[in-house]
C-alpha cells in the first residue's frame, strides 16, 4: 500500500501544519512560564534584596538557607500546613458525601449540581470580601455575619473570634474554601460514580451483596484514581493560597501564608532575591505533589 504524504497550503505537510499552529503557545509557555521561572531561580541566587542594588552578584543558596532562621516564613509555613489539611479534608468529605446523595439520581438533580457548583464562578477575592463580612468578630451588641445569626438563634455561645484569633485563625480561613470547592469535588466524583458500569453492581447484586456492600467492596474502589485526582488537585489550590487570604484579612500575620508573605517581601520590603526564593519553594513544595501524579496518569495511559 503506497503511504499518501498530505499537504496544505503552500506545500506544507499536515504534520509541520499542526507544529506551525501550536508554535504560538510553544513560544508563550516557553517565555511566560519556563522563562519566567528560570527568571526566578536567577533572581533567588543574587543579593538583590533591595532595589538600591544595580549590580547583584551570586550568593548561591543563602537566600535559600536564611528562610530556616526567619520566623515569619515558619509561622507562615506552619498556617499554611493548617489550611492545607482543613481543606482538603473538608472539601473531599462534603463533596463526597454530596455526590454519594446525588449518584442514584434524584428529581431536580440538574438544580442541586448547579447550586453547588455556583460557588466556583465566584472569584477567590470576590467571596473574601463577602466572608470577611460574614466571619466579623464581634461579640454580643454589635456583632454582624455569622455571630450575628448566632446570637439570634440563642446561640451566642458559640460566636467566634473567627480568623482574628491566633490559635482558630487557619481553621477559619478553611470555610469558605471549603464552601467553594465542594462543588467541584462533587462533579468530579459524581463523574466517577456514573463511569462505573451498572453490570458490575447487577453481577454483585446476583451474588447477594447488600448495597452497603456494594458500595464498599465494587464501587469506592472504582473511585481511587477519582480520589487521587482530587487529593492532587486540591493539595496545589492550597500551596498557592493568596486571593482569599488578601480578601479576607489583608496582609495580617495572624493569617500570613507563604504566598501572602512573599508577597509582602518582594513589592512592600523590595526584597526581590528573597520574595524569589519564597516563590522557589512554593513551586518545588507544589511540583512534589504533582510531579508524581502526573508520572501515574502517564504509565496509566500508555497500560491501556
């Protein structure tokens, strides 16, 4: 059989074609992400830690180093570890539980996927400002959001100091992510459920397995690379948390995260070469979670 090589306008192959037509984002990324980051890592090795500095030389690694010994890039490190585990177990259960109570399908299940989607429409430092309202921290006379509706429920007991308070600042912070994600969670993991062939559950059902069986034994191990994929997700959102942050509380310490602290390092202290090196780290810290993944979903693919 004689092989018949395609050609498009001016004589151009249809393989150099589709290359001639993705090279636009090629050069995109090249420049805007790999650029940027290789841009970074250059600026993190240099003292340029003020804007004074016109000439900056190598230092290697101390940049790097000195973030051991810097107490607001620990404290913002362990906020960061307290919103990341609230999060991500907060969001997986909520969204888990709604998708097992809308997997069997219900009437009005277009309405429910799009109430509990909505949140995602909304921006990260749109619905901070809305929460910064709704968690006020005032007590008792005065008190608005949800101590407000506390109160007036005769549950005053229960108002909150919510993220002005040190030690529950975090866990605070965690709501209205959670809030928001949980949709997201939901359509992935209601997606898992509906690829799940009914002949598996036919075939358990045959064999005399009880729903709650089938749930536990056919269709949840079904849903690990679902999992997975959301754990990963999730994990990421988290690492790089900064517009719901800013939203909420501003550029506060109580609630400082490492991208918040980056921030303030690199345009308010005009510390470039370290604000560099807190952005490094946020990308390796990322790059660790989702390297891995993306290594799986690789082999996984080239197995079927």
């Amino acid at each position: 059989m004689t092989k018949v090589k395609v050609k498009g306008r001016g004589g151009v192959t249809s393989r150099w074609g589709g290359f001639f037509f993705v090279l636009p984002s090629i050069i995109a990324v090249g420049i805007f992400v790999y650029g940027m980051i290789a841009w970074t890592l250059n600026i993190s090795l240099t003292n340029k830690n003020s804007s004074a500095v016109h000439n900056p030389k190598y230092v290697g690694f101390v940049n790097y180093t000195s973030l051991l010994h810097d107490a607001r890039f620990t404290h913002a490190l362990g906020n960061l570890a307290k919103f990341t585990v609230v999060f991500i177990f907060g969001t997986l259960i909520s969204g888990f539980i709604m998708a097992l109570l809308l997997e069997k399908g219900i009437a009005g299940e277009g309405l429910f996927r799009s109430i509990y989607l909505y949140p995602m429409a909304i921006s990260f430092i749109a619905m901070g400002t809305v929460w910064n309202w709704l968690m006020n921290s005032t007590h008792d006379k005065g008190a608005g959001g949800l101590n407000l509706i506390l109160l007036k429920l005769h549950l005053g007991f229960l108002q909150n100091d919510w993220y002005i308070s040190q030690k529950g600042s975090m866990y605070a912070m965690a709501l209205p992510a959670i809030w928001q994600m949980s949709g997201y969670v939901l359509a992935l993991f209601l997606a898992g459920f509906r690829a799940i062939p009914d002949d598996m559950r036919e075939a358990a059902r045959v064999d005399g397995a009880s729903e709650a069986k089938i749930y536990r034994y056919v269709l949840f191990p079904q849903l690990s690379p679902t999992f997975l994929t959301v754990l990963i997700i999730l994990g990421h959102i988290s690492m790089k948390v900064f517009d719901l942050i800013i939203g909420i509380s501003g550029k506060s310490y109580v609630t400082d995260v490492l991208a918040v602290y980056m921030w303030q390092v690199t345009f308010d202290f005009t510390n470039y070469a370290k604000g560099a090196a807190i952005a490094m780290v946020i990308l390796f810290m990322v790059a660790i979670v989702v390297i891995p993944y993306l290594r799986y979903v690789n082999k996984s693919e080239e197995y079927r």
